[in-house]
C-alpha cells in the first residue's frame, strides 16, 4: 500500500486562546490537520501544532521523500524524512509537519490490520484513562465560573494555566491557586501551568522556588513550564530543591533534544507533544527513554482531536501514562470528532478499540474550519 497524497487543513474561526502575551485571534491558523490518502483505499489522519502555510511549504520540501512509499511503515518512513532534512529546519515546521504525517501512517497501519494503535505499539495496558480539564488562569474572582462547570460535567483532574500567573505578584499568584482549589475541592487534582516559554518571561529561579512551595500548600500535583524552555540547568536545580513534581519538555522535538533534559534529571514528569515531535514514533521513543531514567510520560495535547486521539492510544500502551490533556472548549476537539467524546461516570475516556487511531473526523466540520472540499485529491 503506497502513499498517493498528503493534504493538509488548516483550521480557522475557532482557533483557541493560548494565553500568550502576543495572544492568537480566532482566525488564526495554528493548528493543521493532514490527511495522507492511499493507493489502497484507506486514508489517515494526523493533527501538526503549526499553520497551514509552513505545513504546505514542508510538504513541497517533503513530497519527493514520501510519495510512493509504503504506507504500512510509519517508523521507517518517518525516520527516512528526518534523516534527509536535517538541514531545513530539524525541529521546526518540518519536524512538525513530520509529526502529522506519522500520525496519518500509524492510523492506516492500525486500519490495515484492523487493531487499534495502542496494540500495535506493544500492547493496552488500560482501556480508558483520566482526562484533565485544560484551562487558561483568569483573575482569582473569575476562576469558579471557569471551573465549576466543568467539573459538573464530569471532570475530576485539572489544570489552570498562563494568564497572570508569575506576571504580577506573588500575592495573586496564591490567590488564584487558592480560588482553584476552593471551585474544585480537595478530591480532584490540580495541576499549575506557569507557561513560562512566553515571550519575555519575566520571572526566574528563586521565583519558581517560591511558587513551587506554595504551590504544594495546595495540594497541586506538578508545576509546569516553571522556567524559561532553555534553562536545563535551573530545571535540574528546580527539581533538586523542592518537592512538587517538576513537568515539562512541550516545547522539545525529537528524542535527541530529550536525552539530555532527561539524563540530567531535569523532569518528574515529561511532555512531548505528539503534534511536533515526530509523531507516534518519536514520541514512543521518548515516553520508553523517560522509563528508563525514571520519569513519567504524561503526552502535552494543546491540539486537536487528531492529537487527542493519538495521546489515548498512547496511554495505553505505557503503564504509567494516567493522565491525558484535554483541552475544553475547543471545537477543534469536540466538533471535529464525529460524534464527539465523553466522559463515563467516573470523569473517565475510553481508549477507542476500533483500528487505527479510532477516529472518524466530522467532514463537514472540516469543510467548516478549513474552507476547503475534503474530497480526494
């Protein structure tokens, strides 16, 4: 089975707020979904966290590797693209774009065999997982209204994030957590993004020290993004002088760039994302070299539901992977999976068992978001 064609979908009109201090609009394009189509009949789907326009440029670059190559070789394929475009940007937009189209092979290999992905990557080890609701901070008065919904709905795991947190004062800081905390309850986990790879981050170290201690007055389960991406050597120190659980690595592609963060003991908890590292391949490689150095592999998912798909399959097939990213509100999530996802009674997701990744996109949620025909090429 050869691949015939890779498409892309930019997706437009619904594009979340990312918290950023040079914040995205709803018209932008950060998110592309890719559709790689067969000779076989049977297409793919994959989700790059980078817009359309540099996922088209990269598939120009791209094309002449991938067309006409087995389809059923996600691995081998994707390290042949890798190996031969180093020089254009290993680790940006081609890396990205890379991460779709794997994603796109593992669902046809998946279909192909009729097995869900999980099982092709060694086994399940659970068939559903936690979820946690991503959400954005917000002034302290104003984060009961953003999390009592959603912990009705059914969430019992979240995670607040960016906003003002480390940009004002420690006093806000506190009293943002401590409104969390009071909208969710004692029983529920809570997470504290700082979102530190913002431009201009203006916190530091001794910062991160301080809020990491009182983060931990309120039972937060790990701090994330602390620190500046770059700052591997106050991250390790970070880790080594306080108890909280130390999260990162978003921002990283590729095993090479996590096997020094890792070695270094930078990490209690590591997150790639599956939409720009590499794909379902890399991120394999990276979630079993982050068991071999003691680290947990929980899967950044700020993406689509392509993306979500490719974390569950993920988390089951690595038996320390409890927890999942959902990012609510999105519709790039909710509305771009046909019949959507829900949460069981337990504030749970099912891991699909159907082959591939599981999913089957909504076509005309497509043509909504991308204002393209999804018709084959």
């Amino acid at each position: 089975m050869k691949i015939r064609e890779v498409r892309a979908f930019g997706l437009r009109g619904c594009t979340p707020e990312g918290g950023w201090s040079n914040e995205i609009q709803p018209e932008d394009c950060v998110h592309t979904l890719i559709r790689v189509e067969t000779d076989g009949g049977i297409t793919g789907w994959g989700s790059v966290f980078t817009s359309e326009d540099l996922v088209n440029g990269s598939l120009k670059v791209l094309k002449p590797l991938y067309h006409g190559e087995n389809a059923l070789e996600p691995e081998r394929v994707s390290e042949k693209l890798h190996q031969n475009t180093f020089w254009q940007g290993r680790g940006g937009a081609i890396t990205h774009t890379i991460s779709g189209i794997d994603i796109a092979l593992w669902d046809i290999l998946g279909k192909a065999c009729g097995q869900p992905v999980g099982r092709l990557l060694g086994g399940r080890y659970r068939e559903r997982v936690q979820p946690y609701a991503s959400v954005l901070m917000r002034e302290p008065e104003q984060m009961h209204d953003v999390l009592a919904p959603l912990r009705e709905h059914g969430f019992r795991a979240f995670k607040i994030g960016w906003g003002p947190f480390g940009r004002r004062s420690v006093a806000v800081d506190e009293a943002i957590v401590r409104a969390a905390r009071d909208a969710i309850g004692p029983d529920c986990h809570l997470m504290v993004d700082a979102g530190a790879s913002d431009a201009f981050w203006p916190a530091n170290y001794k910062w991160a020290v301080r809020a990491a201690e009182m983060l931990l007055d309120y039972g937060v389960y790990w701090f994330e993004e602390a620190l500046p991406p770059d700052a591997l050597d106050d991250f390790v120190a970070l880790r080594r002088a306080v108890k909280i659980q130390i999260a990162g690595g978003e921002v990283l592609t590729r095993r090479q760039s996590f096997e020094p963060w890792l070695r270094a003991g930078a990490f209690d908890i590591v997150q790639p994302d599956v939409t720009k590292v590499g794909g379902i391949s890399e991120e394999r490689r990276i979630a079993n070299m982050a068991r071999d150095h003691g680290v947990r592999f929980i899967p950044h998912g700020w993406n689509t539901c392509a993306g979500l798909a490719a974390d569950l399959q993920l988390s089951s097939a690595f038996p320390d992977t409890i927890l999942v990213e959902y990012l609510t509100g999105s519709p790039f999530i909710d509305e771009l999976a046909a019949g959507g996802w829900q949460l069981d009674a337990d504030g749970m997701l099912a891991i699909p068992d159907r082959p591939g990744l599981g999913l089957e996109i909504n076509l005309d949620a497509l043509e909504r978001f991308s204002g393209q025909s999804t018709r084959p090429a």
